[in-house]
C-alpha cells in the first residue's frame, strides 16, 4: 500500500512537473519571438510590419495559448451555464432549449427565417472578411467557434440585418449527453446560445477582430421564442424562471451581458 501510495504521488508530482515545464517552454519560445519582434520595431525601419506581426502574433496565438492552458486549472469543467471560447474563457449564457431531434429543429428555423450557417474553414472566413469590408451580403457567414460539453456547436443559425454579415441575429446549437440532467432535474436533448451581433471591431480583452454583442441578451432570447411560434410547429414552450440567477457580467471578448436568468424549454 505505501509503494502504491508513493507511485501515485510520484506520478501526479511529474504530471504537474510536466504541465509546467510544456507552459514554461511556451513563454521562453514567445519571449525570444518578442524579443526579436520588438528589436525591429525599434530600429528605425519598416516599423509597421513587425507592429503587424507583434499583434498577430499575441492576439491569436500567445494569449490563447496561455489561457487554454491556466483555465484548465481556474475554472470548472462541469456545466455552468456558459459556453466557452477556444481560449477556455467562460463566453455566452446557455439561454434556450429543445426537446426535439434535429431535423425538426432544421425544419423550424428554416421556416421562422432563419439561415444555417456555413462552417467556418479559411475560404468562409476570406468571404465572410470581403463582405464585412465591403459590406455585401453573406446570409450564411460562419460564426466562430464555441464549446459545450468539450466540444464545438454542431450548427448555427442566424438572420442577417441591412445586407451585412456585420450585424445578425445569430444561435449555435449543441447536442446533449445521452441520459444528461440539467441542474434541477430538467431534461433536454439540445442546449442553445442565442445572441445578437451589433458589429466587429477588435476586442479589448483579446485584441482579435470579432463581432460585439447585445448587452441585453433575454431580448435575442425572446426574440427567437417569438419567430420559432409564429411557424405553428411548437408543440409546447415552458418557460423556466429563475434558472439561473439573474446576473450582469461579461463575456469571452470583454462584451457585457446581462439576464434575468430563466430558460425556455421549446418542444417541436
């Protein structure tokens, strides 16, 4: 029993040796890329595209590095009611629910004027930056990724508004784990995040290029209530009040948000 005691200290000892050693290797990578970064900045020429490469460089890849690695140690890993950034930051509320399979949920947001997002892969990412720029149509522009459950939306919808990808009603769904209870006892077989993008800009708290969101979030909440019982395919709709508390926060990108905390249960 005490050489089994002392193996598993042993080993929990080095894994955590090991995670430090991977984190710390990590910095001194980024540091020497900042270091040389920076000496270009400062020698007087071409100053711009080191400036270019430095934001790049921590936007998207040193900073999430960093937060993926110490959230797995700051926040829970069990539901919450938020969904999560690839960065491991707590994002958007969890604000509707179904009870139904999935092709009556593609049935019922077809019919409410909704639009099935495309994936996000780099030839939708370049067409969804053009018709940001130039303001062009794109009904069906990805959305970024989010993760439930350890893993990104299984679909979006969204509306566009004024022709613009800039500005839209968006909601990604997620599936549910087989015999998985909400907090309460509740049950459903698809969770969903709903929320509306008023227009990109680069996000203080991340320094990327995103969409900004609506404060109010129980209004993109009531709002796909509304269009989803105007399609007559509602079998029924329970509004649980006070699911969660009633909170102001923010979420991943610095965006504030607020709720009253009740979750509609929509049955198809």
């Amino acid at each position: 029993m005490a050489l089994k005691r002392i193996y598993r200290f042993s080993a929990t000892t080095l894994g955590y040796l090991s995670r430090l050693g991977v984190l710390a290797a990590i910095i001194f990578g980024f540091y020497l890329l900042y270091k040389l970064l920076l000496e270009q900045v400062f020698d007087g020429s071409k100053q711009i595209y080191p400036i270019f490469a430095l934001w790049i460089v921590s936007a998207y890849l040193v900073i999430p590095r960093i937060h993926r690695t110490l959230s797995k140690y700051y926040l829970p890993s069990y539901f919450v009611g938020r969904i999560r950034s690839p960065s491991g930051f707590l994002a958007d509320p969890i604000n509707v629910a179904f009870i139904a399979d999935e092709k009556s949920i593609h049935t019922a947001m077809s019919k409410a004027g909704w639009t099935k997002a495309d994936q996000l892969k780099p030839a939708t990412f370049m067409k969804t930056v053009y018709s940001s720029l130039l303001r062009t149509s794109y009904p069906s522009a990805p959305v970024g990724n989010m993760y439930l459950f350890q893993r990104r939306q299984n679909f979006a919808y969204e509306i566009e508004i004024d022709g613009s990808p800039n500005e839209r009603h968006h909601i990604r769904f997620w599936k549910t784990p087989k015999n998985w209870y909400l907090p309460g006892g509740h049950t459903a077989d698809w969770l969903a995040a709903a929320t509306y993008d008023t227009h990109v800009g680069i996000k203080i708290a991340t320094g990327q290029i995103d969409h900004f969101i609506h404060e109010n979030i129980d209004e993109e909440r009531d709002f796909t209530v509304a269009t989803l019982k105007k399609t007559g395919l509602t079998k029924d709709i329970e509004i649980v009040e006070h699911f969660t508390n009633a909170y102001h926060d923010k979420n991943n990108g610095g965006d504030r948000i607020s709720t009253d905390g009740s979750l509609p249960f929509i049955t198809l």
